[in-house]
C-alpha cells in the first residue's frame, strides 16, 4: 500500500461498497503512517521525553490518536463498549497548552510503548471491523456514523505533523532517519525575494455542508469579502532573508516585537528560530531526525511573534508597509494564481505538499503558481487573522472542543500546508490556528498593504446555550428563584457542617459558580469538572480573570451586553482554590479522587451511562464523604439511550421512578440521608421566554471500605 500522497475522501458520490473499500484503505494507510513516525524515536525511553514543557511527552500522543477513535465512536453511539477505560480517559486531552490542560507528570503512569501498541491495534481492529459492517448509503453528511470515522481518520492525520514537530525537538541523539522520512537534498542559495501585485477582488470563504470532502466545523459557514489589490512577496522569506534580521540583533531589539512577542523572546531568551543551530563552522538547520548544513534557500520556520517582528523590521528598513497577510488575502492571492484545490489535483499536488515529495522543506523557488511560489506546502503560512466562527458556524456535537476553544483572540490562521500536511489539511477551505507563540512546520510571506486589519473580536461569548448558562450562573434571580448553582453550593455546605473541608469535585460544574461557593465555604480545595468545552472554558477564563462577557437575545436580532464580575459575589478572593478540567463523568481520570463531596448537579440525565458513573462513584468519596446529587430527571434519547434510564418508563405495567433506580445503584455503598427536596430553577432564553424546571435533590453518605 502506498502510504503518500494519499487524497481524503470525497464522500457525496461513487458505489457504496467501493466507497468502503477506499475509507478502508485510507484509514489503514492513516494508522501505518503514523507508526512509521513514531519508528524515528530511538528507543523506548524517548517516548517519556518532554520535547516542549507545554506538552506531553510523546508517548501521549501515540496512545491519544487510537484513543480518540474509541471515544467519538462512544459519543457517536456506534460502540457501547470501552477497550480500555483507563487509557481512554488518560489519552483523552493534551493537544493545546490551555490552562485546564494538566501536564504535571506526577498524576501519570505512563505504560510502555509495546502495551500503548498492543492498544492501538485493538482499536485498529475495533474500527475495520465497524468499517467492513456499518451499513453505508451516500452521501455521507456529519450526521452519519461514518462521520465519526472519517473524524478519526482526519484527527490522527493533524497529529502526523503536531508529533513530527516534537519529534524534530528533541535531542538529535534520540531520533534516527529511516528511508521513508528521507528529506530534500537540495540547498543552495535563494533568488532575491521581491513584492509583486495582487489584483483586489472578492473571496468567498468558508463551505457549505455539501461540500463532497470531510470538514471541521470551523470550515462551514460563509463570509465574502471584497478585498483590496496589495502587494506579496514571490517567495516564502528564506533562511537567507531572514538572517538578515537575526544579524542586525532583531532578537534583542524590543522595538520590531509586540508585547506579547517580546514577552515571549524574553522568556524563551530567544536569539534566532527554533530550527537553527550556531555552530563553529557556520549555522546548520535540524530537520525532523537530522542535522544539515544550512540551506539557506529553504522556507524559514518560526512562530507568528517571530514572523510579526520581521515585518516590522522590514517596514522600517524599506519604508513600505509590511505585515503578514490576513485570512482573505491569502485566498486572494491562492485564487489569483488558479491553485486548484486537492480533489482537482494531478497525480502530484502542485506544492510541497501531503508527503508526495520529500519528509522536509525544499527551496522557496521550486514550485511556481502564476508569478508567485509555494502557494501550498512546504511550510505553512502565518496570518495576521486570529481564528474566528463564520455566519452559521454550529459546533460538531461528537467534537465540541475542536474551535470553540481557540475562538479567543489568542490562536492565529495558519495557511497553505506544509511537507507532511496531508488529507483534510491539504485543501483549500483548512482553518488551522494555533497560539502565536507556537511552533509548527511553518513559516511566512509579507504583504504591503495599506488596508487595517479587520479585528473579530469574539470577547462577548455569544454561543447561546454558553451565554444562557453565563447568566443562570451569574445573572440576578428570575422571578424570585435562587440562583441553582448558589442553592447547590449552600445545601452542600450546610449537610458537611461538622465534616472533613478538605477536598469537594463539582461534576459537570458547567460555568463554574458552584464551584466557587463551595471554596467561598471553606473547601480548602475544588475541583470543577464538565465534558463541554464550551463551559469549561468559560468557567476557566473566570478562575483566571475574575470577569466575564456575554450576549443575550432579547427579542428577534436584538442582542443585550452583559459582564459578570467574580468580586460582585464575594468570590474574588478564592481563584486559586479552585482549578477546572475536561473530564467524562463516565470514565473519569484516577487523579480525580479522594474527595470529601462530590456534586453532580443536573448531570445525571445528561449521562450516556448514568448507572456506570453510580456504581463507580463510591471510588472517588473518602469513607464519610457525601454525594449530592440534582436532576430534574428530564430523560432523552438525546443524551442517554433509553436502556440506560434509570427510571421515567414503566415495567411489567408500573411505572419505575428515577429515584428508585437512584436508591437501588447506590444501595451497597451509600446511606440517603434525610429526605430529598425539590430546588427550581430557571433558563433564560429571550427576554420573554425563559425554561423554569425542578430539581430533586438528594444527599448520600459514603459508606465504609
């Protein structure tokens, strides 16, 4: 099997049975390419090696591509049963350095690469053989079960070039180059780079969900912008061109760096990029597993703060206004110069591109497009334009936290591909952003243009299921109900009196305000906890911040502005009591133990397997300890298969009630204690409408060992 230059899948048309023949082979092809990277590592020890402090060692990644397999297949509803719970939770999360992400190594016992491998090849037969049997009709639109595949597939393809850029950091003396990875032995020196123009035009961007290729949500949606003529360099800047930045002390001049770039230079006490290497006999450039001497006519590679500070270098020395082009202007200039987009590619991409050519960058005047090169591949592009959702962009509900969190401001578009994008990433409606200071196969070319760059300032969360429960945390009482979470928090404090204040676990804590009461109260340590990135992210940027911002709808397109404040409650001055994470309630890390009370408000029936987390939850409870639990028991196929209730149906005739199948899954390890009582509370959709439900609650004592 041929395992480069292998195209994604159209997936609107041809025989359903070739169909499945081609995601088979497609997806064996994603499996063995990414084992055949991870044969670079020199031995096994090399797996626990951290090659960025802000990431796991590599031995997470090799596990977390067949594990995310496992788990969208479970949230899909494709597959019931687990391989392995453990590494399906310790797998699970770790490909962005957000502050919920926890990479203390204490909390991980990492097993060896072979036990990792005997994994993947479990799952590797768990997903041919759904791919063999799952019923197949065309096309397939991100509703059906093979969405979930073709996610999988997709996601293991990103990692192929997130884990080469770590392999490539770590020491040379524990990575070896194998054939396949053999890299472009060609160097030399570059022609002189030079500004050319750009007719203005209008660019049409984003895609609609019929497009006939696999997308990510952030694709989908649309935005046309008429753009105005500019100006691009012909080539990507070249290791030469950008030498003359490093020589001229551009690393120790604050005056070219942003704030945040020259935060970052002088934390990293950064002197020239990454990639480089000053030696006695003259600079030499590290690839993914070797040391060269420079090829001074390859691609540069460095971060967005680095590519920024250029510009500015520039603009001074040329008196032209530079910076990095923004999103639409580099389409313009793609669409300008005719670059055909992968399913109407030849036998070879028309760029260094989806591992056609070689396993490294090549010189920035080999592929031509128009008067300009490179348009795709060799090294990806940095933008001026932070990530933002298109009109009608709608979360995927099998992988809510692949955008929503990189929506900050903070994650800048990167363009055009490199050496080893392949697959999804290789076409041209691919929006990939990551944090400006991170690194990636990836370099830059500048524009001259007089045009401000248009902000999308995306601070006000205005998600509307995020921004209804921002204010049913935060917002004044509706009605004369008390806020749910407080009334949570209040009834948790008072059953603890005379109790153990050590540690409490607010599960599926959603924006966080339970959380907050209880360390308020006197829990020297809470752990919030909720699957939805949309939550946890906000309730983290309220642990951080102090401060949130949201909109609300009032009527039609009317929109309210709202901010809710951490000190307004009294609840300032206990951030750093409480620390929120992504976890699945049903298959919870280790780490998460040893709690003195854990609250699972309105989680029960939002479970796919609420009687599993009953009868595991007593693991997580010191002896003593108490479990408080709030539903209003408002069952849905939507979120729990109806043979997981526990209760809302009747059998043999009789109806079984919820607290009934509450009572019977935690009989043998926990006491209710006093009766359960009824707490309302209210959802705020429109100025006019708002939900208004009731909570049974109930207070459960951890028995005994």
């Amino acid at each position: 099997m041929n395992l480069k230059n292998r195209r994604t899948i159209v997936l609107t048309d041809g025989d359903p049975e070739l169909k499945r023949g081609e995601i088979r082979d497609y997806f064996h092809a994603t499996f063995d390419i990414d084992e055949e990277l991870y044969r670079t590592l020199r031995h096994d020890e090399t797996f626990y090696l951290r090659a960025d402090r802000l990431r796991h060692p590599l031995i997470f990644y090799y596990g977390h591509t067949a594990v995310f397999f496992i788990n969208k297949l479970v949230i899909a509803r494709i597959v019931s049963q687990r391989i392995n719970p453990e590494y399906e939770s310790m797998f699970a999360v770790g490909v962005d350095e957000m502050s919920w992400d926890d990479l203390d190594e204490r909390h991980y016992a990492w097993p060896s690469p072979g036990e990792v491998q005997a994994y993947r090849d479990q799952v590797r037969s768990r997903v041919d053989e759904l791919i063999r049997t799952l019923p197949l009709t065309l096309p397939i639109t991100w509703e059906s079960p093979w969405w979930a595949i073709m996610m999988g597939i997709e996601h293991e393809r990103i990692h192929l070039e997130t884990s080469s850029v770590l392999i490539r950091q770590l020491p040379i003396d524990q990575v070896r180059p194998l054939p396949f990875w053999d890299i472009c032995p060609d160097g030399g020196e570059p022609p002189a780079n030079e500004l050319l123009p750009v007719a203005g035009g209008l660019v049409q961007l984003g895609k609609s969900r019929s497009h006939p290729l696999y997308g990510w949500d952030n694709e989908y949606g649309q935005r046309h912008v008429e753009v105005p003529g500019f100006a691009a360099s012909r080539y990507l800047v070249s290791n030469r061109e950008f030498l003359g930045f490093v020589d001229d002390g551009g690393y120790e001049n604050e005056q070219w760096w942003t704030d945040e770039g020259w935060r970052w230079c002088q934390f990293r006490r950064a002197e020239h990029p990454l990639f480089w290497i000053r030696s006695d006999g003259g600079w030499k450039l590290r690839t993914m597993a070797s040391e060269i001497e420079m090829p001074w006519n390859w691609p540069v590679e460095v971060n967005q703060l680095e590519a920024a500070a250029f510009c500015a270098w520039k603009t001074a020395a040329t008196g032209q206004p530079l910076r990095l082009p923004t999103e639409e202007e580099w389409l313009r200039l793609r669409d300008v110069c005719a670059v055909p987009d992968q399913i109407e590619w030849g036998e070879l991409p028309p760029g260094n591109s989806n591992l056609a050519f070689w396993a490294s960058s090549c010189p920035v005047d080999r592929f031509r497009a128009g008067e300009f090169y490179d348009l795709i591949g060799n090294v990806w592009q940095w933008t001026e334009t932070p990530i933002y959702p298109f009109e009608g962009f709608e979360i995927h509900p099998w992988y809510d936290d692949f955008s929503t969190p990189t929506f900050d401001t903070r994650h800048n578009l990167i363009m055009g591909g490199s050496w080893i994008s392949t697959g999804n990433e290789a076409t041209r409606h691919a929006r990939y952003a990551f944090r400006r200071h991170f690194f990636q196969h990836a370099g830059f070319r500048y524009v001259e243009s007089s045009t401000p760059v248009e902000q999308h300032d995306n601070r006000y969360e205005t998600d509307s299921l995020a921004a209804q429960y921002c204010h049913a945390h935060y917002g004044p009482e509706q009605f004369g109900v008390a806020n749910f979470p407080a009334t949570c928090a209040r009834i948790c404090l008072e059953q603890m009196a005379g109790r153990s204040l050590g540690r409490a676990l607010d599960l599926g804590c959603a924006l966080g305000r339970a959380s907050f009461e209880l360390a308020k109260g006197g829990f020297r340590e809470v752990i919030g906890l909720d699957f939805s990135t949309r939550f946890f992210r906000l309730a983290t940027a309220m642990q951080e911040e102090g401060i949130l911002r949201y909109t609300l709808p009032e009527e039609g397109e009317i929109v309210s502005f709202h901010q809710a404040n951490l000190a307004d409650f009294g609840l300032d001055g206990i951030r750093e009591q409480v620390q929120f994470y992504q976890a699945d309630a049903c298959n919870l890390p280790e780490k998460f133990s040893g709690f003195d009370l854990v609250l699972a408000a309105n989680l029960l029936d939002r479970l796919y397997g609420p009687q599993r987390f009953l009868e595991s939850i007593h693991g997580r409870i010191n002896p003593g300890g108490l479990l408080v639990l709030a539903s209003p028991y408002s069952w849905s196929e939507e979120f729990t298969p109806k043979e997981e209730w526990l209760g809302g149906y009747r059998e043999a005739g009789e109806p079984v009630w919820t607290l009934d199948g509450v009572t019977a899954a935690l009989a043998d390890r926990f006491r209710l204690l006093g009766e359960p009582r009824d707490v309302p509370f209210i959802i705020r959709e429109t100025r006019r409408k708002f939900q208004h439900a009731v909570a049974q609650v109930t207070v459960w004592e951890r028995l005994g060992p």
